[in-house]
C-alpha cells in the first residue's frame, strides 16, 4: 500500500468494517471483461459468504474462473473546502480482498453459510434447518489477501 499512514493493518479492524457495511462489491472476470456486482454477504473472520440465484451471469462467470476481488466501504463523506476545489477529499473506510470462491453443496454447509449472511443483517439467532435448500445456491469465498485503508481526518488547511 503506498500511503502507509492510512493503513488498516489489524484484522480486528478490518473485521469491524466488514461489520458496518450493507453490501460487498464482488468483481468477476471473464476472457479478461471485468463484471462488479453488488451482493448481501456475511462474514466470520476468515470466509466471506453469499447467495444467488439458480442460474445467471455471475453463474456462469464463476464456472469458468473461481478467482474474484471484493470491496467494502463504510463511512463516506466528502470533506468540502469551501475556498479552494483542490482541497476536497473524503472521509472512509474500505476494504479490498482476493479469493477463491467454491459453492458449498452440504446441507450443514449452506446452513452455516445462510446463518453468517443474516447474522450481518440480524442480531436475531434465526432457526434455518427446515428450509429447503435444494434450490438454493450458497456460496464460500475463501480469502487469500485482504488490506483495509482508512482516511478519518478532514482535510488539511
């Protein structure tokens, strides 16, 4: 990371992000197109979580290629300077992170998966072992790298 003075070097931090943050940015490629979606995920320190649909673009794109970056931001604010326009900035917090996804097939698996993506939206412990899980597809993205960066202050004057 070039500016090292904004950092997010702890993982705890870093996990507190991931905490505040409504969607997870997930960008696919495929025969080198690049393809973002935004998705609701959940989270447990070391595997990010998500769901689909039966089928689609992002299905296809995976079968092809399992290696995907995320993003998170949390806390975005410009910081106007109402003298000069070259001193604008933002406030914020993100995180960006690589892997490798893999659907997970088990019964206990997708329960496991489905409990951390409505534990981020939820502080309800949610019973989830009658759900039929035939047509739902859970999935696991294993972190390989994840770096956080952070600019809290207002713009120096």
């Amino acid at each position: 990371m070039r500016r090292k003075d904004k950092e997010i070097s702890s993982m705890d931090e870093i996990s507190q992000v991931i905490k505040k943050c409504q969607v997870c940015r997930l960008a696919l490629s495929q025969d080198d197109v690049p393809y973002i979606i935004p998705v609701s995920f959940g989270y447990d320190g070391k595997t990010l979580y998500f769901h689909s649909a039966k089928d689609g673009k992002k299905i296809d794109i995976l079968s092809i290629n399992n290696n995907v970056c995320f993003e998170f931001e949390s806390g975005v604010e410009v910081i106007v300077d109402e003298t000069k326009p070259c001193n604008w900035s933002f406030s914020f917090q993100t995180v960006i992170g690589f892997g490798k996804v893999k659907e997970l097939s088990s019964p206990e698996d997708k329960i496991k998966g489905l409990k951390h993506i409505m534990a981020q939206y939820s502080e309800k412990e949610w019973n989830l072992d009658t759900l039929p899980l035939n047509g739902l597809r859970i999935w696991a993205i294993n972190i390989t790298s994840m770096t956080g960066k952070q600019s809290l202050d207002h713009v120096d004057q």
